[in-house]
C-alpha cells in the first residue's frame, strides 16, 4: 500500500479517517439540534399551559362569582360590529346583568396573515395565539400545511337540561374549544361545565377544614373540576415579638368521583413546649419563657396515617407552609437581654427559602460582648423545595461560625430548641437565640415545585422535577408567602392580597390555626 510517507497514512487511512470524524461532527451537531428541539418543545409547552390556564381561570372565577343565567348565540354575538371576525361566538349572560362574549377568531389557512393573528376572545380582551410559520411560503405550499397550533373553527358550546331530585330543572351548559400542537398529544383546550343553578355552582360541593388536630378524609362526591385552597398556621408571639403567618396555596384540579383526599390542617405554635400539629417545631423543655413553637402545616395527602407517617407524607399534593416561632430572652439582667439575641418567626410558606426568604430575625444582641463559639445569636435560613432550613451560629461580627441543619421533610424529626421551626413541604430552622424560620409551600405541577421519587424511604430521600402523581396535577396554582410575596419559580416582586377565608385572622398571611377549603367549579 503506497504511503503518504514512510511513517505517515495511507491515502484510504485518511479518507476514512475524515470520514470517521465528519460523522462524529455530524452525530454532535444532531444532537445539539435535537436537544434544541426538545428544549423549544418543553418552552412551547409551558407556553401553552400557562396560556389554557389564563383563560379557564377568567372564565370560572367569573362564573363562581356572578352566576350564570344563560349561554347562547345571541347577545353581543349577533351585533354587526362583529360580524365576520369570529368563526364561532357564545354570549354568557351572568346573573348579575353583564354579558361578555367567548369567541375563536375566523381563521383562513390561504391567508397567512389570517393564520398569524389568530385568537380567542372573552370579554373585550384578546387572548393572541402564538403560532410559529416559515418566513416564506415556498410556492405550490399553503400556510397550513405548517401550522403548529390548530384550534377548532367549529361550534364549541353545547347546551343540556336535567332535573334536580327536588323536581328543579336546570341547565348544563358545556364550552370545549380544542386547541392542539402538532409536536403534543394533549389537548390544550379550553373545557368548562357550568350550569344555570346557583347551589349546585358554588355551594353544593364547597367545604371547609377547620383546625382538629387529626386528619379529615373527604370523598369527592361527584366527578368534575375543583378548586383546592390552603392556609398555613403561623408560629407562637412572644413578649413584644412576633410568630411568622402562614402560607397560602391553591390550585385548579380534575378530580374522579368517589376519590378520598385526607386533609391535615396545622395547629398555631405558642409559647408551650409542643410545636402547632402538623410539623410545628417543639421548644426545649423549661424554655417556654424564652420563646414560641412553630406553626404546622396544612396539607392534602392521598394516603392516610398518623401526621408524621412517611408514606402518608410523601403523597401530599399540595402544602402551605407554617411559620416560624419567635424568641425573647425574657430576662431581668439587661446585659443578658442584648447579650444572645431576640427576633420574630419568619413566615411560612416560601417556594424557596434563603436567609432573607421566610428565615426569622435576631437583633437585640451585644456585638461587643465577645462571644464564644458556644455563646452566640443565630440566624436562620428557610426551607426550600429539597432541604430544611439551617441554623446558622453566629459570633457578635456575624461571622458564621456554624452550620447546623434543623429542618427535615414534613418535619419527621423534632429538633427542640428556643424557638420552634414551621411545618412545611419541607420544615424551617429551630433556633437558640433568634426567630425560627418557616417551613416551604408545595403544589403538584406549580413551576419551581421539585416532588420526591415515591420510591423514596425516611432515610433516602430523592427529588425529582415534575409530580409522581400524573392524575393530581394542579393547574392555575397560586402560592403567597406570610409575607405577601406571590411565588412562581422564584420570589416575584409583586405584592399581593392572601384570600380571605372569611374563618381565619388573614391578614397579610394568615395568623393563627391553619385552613381548608374544596369548592367544586364544574362537572
């Protein structure tokens, strides 16, 4: 075989070896594709269901609060100026004398502007669908032919009459406008069941869970969609410092008949050596004067058992987190007073705490007494979606001097100190001579949420992305810390006003025992 040289490759040696690496290239760059793909994919994805869960929620939260008299083809619907824009139109008339139309815009797949600016309407608002077309239409091609989202152009409401057992005869009105992405085999539509009859709207299948101290099962008694609300207890005041409120979460969820869901509703921390039920932090025997246990959080489990139950507990579908206990070092000696630290509980509920995240407060220290590793005031940090909160010992220039990490999954393992830790998804940081911290909040399916594998034990726990439940996924989710703080991935700068449950003290978070509340939205 004739050599490049005497020591070098063959001519065939270096085709095929420019060969081996232009498929090694080729290989790597499909995979770079591929993965772009998956990655735009799954942002498609989230796109969507953000926008079905915008729109169901409008439509809904309308419906609860107003009533609806009637669902028809007349109304706004038959008006001129809208004559020609919508493939399909429903106007809904609320009991309250508002009508808002429900319309998908008319679409023309031969005029590429028409597929572009699609969109579903409700009210005055627009709702634009998003759809991604080559720049250039290659001749002989139409624009449908590359539509990703198709929505239907057909008659989406559907109207019924039945008659209650008391010989009442109401309406059932179905709205299903499909929407479908070609790259998905789910379906993004819109779905929603309504009816004329005020008690079976709103208070037929709403119930409430006050604080017990033991767990309440409650059967779905009829298949459709139901709203689930939770509120937190908050950690126990002491002297002029104050325990963390509670959290809030909710969320949107399709719920089978004859399903049991087991609620477990925290008890408020005090100034007593047993943490509120439910995963509040306990005290240190005969430091009730020093400070104040945790807050319990309030939960819905699909497995029954006793509180602190691992395999009860790691089928919990949603949790709002309890607050932390405050301190006081309720001494007569003023020196001693400033000389460990006092603070307030941090609040409950954080999707992910930190040291400024639901972590409890210490102030009233003396940075020049000179401490020892031993004689020091602690900060706290919040619980997170994977850990417990820690505390943090600290000497008077707050150098940190030690880590120590207190917190645990649902609070399965009391750490009694002068403060007690919020129960929570996860549970906050107990602490000697500072506020607690608050234990963290937790949805199936809200975005930042990471659920545990449920091949996990008390000993091994591993986290996982997503929810182990595929049929108890949550959609339009809300979570709010005790601060106000609205949470979707991460901490937002939106301030907002925690629901009222009209039982409990909620005031920025909620203050006191935990709650409960189940309201059914449709068939």
């Amino acid at each position: 075989m004739k050599k490049l040289n005497e020591k070098g490759m063959s001519v065939i040696e270096v085709v095929l070896t420019f060969a081996l690496i232009m498929t090694i290239i080729a290989s790597i760059l499909a995979l770079i594709m591929n993965y772009r793909n998956k990655l735009q994919t799954n942002l498609t994805y989230l796109d969507w269901s953000s926008y079905k869960n915008t729109l169901t929620k409008e439509i809904q939260d309308d419906i609860m609060r107003l009533g609806v008299a009637d669902i028809n083809h007349g109304g706004e619907c038959t008006s001129s100026q809208y004559s020609g824009e919508f493939s399909s139109c429903s106007n809904i008339v609320f009991k309250t004398g508002v009508e808002k139309i429900l319309a998908v815009s008319k679409i023309d797949i031969s005029d590429r502007n028409s597929v572009l600016n699609k969109y579903i309407r409700y009210g005055d608002t627009k709702y634009p669908i998003k759809d991604t077309l080559p720049k250039t239409i290659p001749n002989g091609r139409q624009p449908g032919e590359f539509q990703t989202i198709f929505v239907s152009d057909s008659d989406f409401l559907s109207v019924d009459s039945t008659i209650l057992s008391d010989g009442t005869e109401i309406k059932i009105y179905s709205i299903d406008i499909y929407i479908e992405h070609i790259d998905f085999d789910d379906d993004f539509g819109i779905h929603i069941v309504a009816t004329n009859n005020d008690v079976l709207t709103a208070n037929s299948y709403t119930k409430d869970f006050a604080y017990t101290g033991d767990v309440q099962a409650y059967t779905i008694p009829v298949t459709g969609t139901y709203r689930l609300e939770l509120w937190g207890a908050s950690g126990g005041d002491i002297g002029p410092y104050k325990g963390g409120l509670g959290g809030y979460t909710s969320g949107y969820i399709h719920l089978q008949e004859g399903q049991v869901l087991y609620f477990y509703v925290g008890g408020e921390g005090s100034q007593s050596t047993i943490g509120g039920w439910n995963g509040g932090g306990n005290l240190i025997a005969g430091e009730e004067a020093s400070g104040s246990s945790g807050g319990g959080a309030t939960d819905v489990r699909l497995v029954s058992g006793a509180w602190d139950n691992f395999d009860s507990l790691k089928s919990r579908i949603m949790v709002a987190g309890g607050g932390g206990g405050a301190n006081y070092r309720n001494v007569t000696s003023a020196t001693d007073l400033v000389l460990y630290g006092s603070g307030n509980g941090g609040a409950g509920g954080c999707l992910n705490g930190d040291d400024t995240n639901c972590a409890g407060s210490s102030e009233q220290y003396q940075a020049s007494a000179g401490y020892t590793s031993y004689d020091s005031h602690d900060l706290t940090t919040g619980a997170t979606q994977t850990s417990g909160g820690i505390q943090r010992r600290t000497n008077s220039a707050n150098t940190v001097l030690e880590d120590i990490s207190t917190g645990t999954f649902g609070s399965i393992t009391s750490f009694p100190y002068q403060s007690g830790f919020g129960g929570g998804w996860y549970s906050g940081a107990a602490a000697r001579h500072s506020g607690a911290s608050g234990g963290s909040s937790y949805i199936s399916g809200h975005n930042g949420c990471r659920a545990i594998s449920q091949g996990s034990t008390a000993t091994s726990i591993t986290h996982q992305s997503g929810s182990e439940y595929a049929d108890f996924i949550f959609y339009n989710t809300l979570m709010i810390d005790g601060d106000g703080n609205k949470w979707t991935t991460d901490k937002t700068d939106e301030k907002v006003t925690m629901p009222n449950n009209g039982v409990t003290n909620v005031e920025i978070g909620n203050d006191g025992n935990g709650y409960a509340r189940v309201t059914y939205l449709g068939i």
